[in-house]
C-alpha cells in the first residue's frame, strides 16, 4: 500500500538536502560553499486509527496523516469521512405522516 493518507492525499515528496562547508561572511569567512546535493524524500506522518462515527454507530479503520486527525477534531468525524468518500450517507428518518 502506498504511503498516502485517506483524507486529505498527503503523501510522499521529494526535495533535496545541501551539504556546506566554510564559514558565514557576516561571521569572518569567505561564505558559504555548497559541495553536493543529495535527494531525499518527505514522508508523511500517517497513523491506522479506528474511528468511531455515531453518526452510523458504527468504527472505520483508516489510514490518516496527524493533519488528518486535526481536521477530524475540528469539523467532527462523519463530516471529514464523507467528504473524502470513505463512507456513505445515512438514510434520512422516514417523515411521519401528519393527520
């Protein structure tokens, strides 16, 4: 399974890291040189939580990143997992017929 979070796509990037040698100008020295550029890649904090909606009364196992997990707090559990497609709606209560 790749490295990607359920809720929000996060996943892994790259960059590249600088390796430098010498001293700073404003500190004396002759400044900063770069002597090699590597590649490297950002991976994404993810977690398996089991979450519970009330909502559906029931617990989904997912795959989120820790940004993921805030977005849960905030906006509630069955709001966040329906918007990124991983549950359905519930069924609206049959409306009572009125005399």
């Amino acid at each position: 399974m790749s490295r990607v979070c359920q809720v929000t796509g996060r996943g892994t990037t790259s960059g590249r890291t600088y390796t430098r040698r010498g001293v700073a100008k404003r500190k004396g020295g002759i400044g900063r040189k770069t002597t090699g550029i590597t590649k490297r890649t950002f991976q994404v904090n993810l977690q398996w939580k089991n979450i519970f909606v009330p909502e559906l009364n029931k617990t989904v196992r997912v795959r989120l990143s820790t940004r993921a997990l805030k977005t849960i707090t905030k906006k509630g559990a069955y709001r966040t997992l329906l918007d990124a497609g991983l549950i359905k709606a519930r069924k609206p209560a049959p409306k009572k017929a009125s005399a």
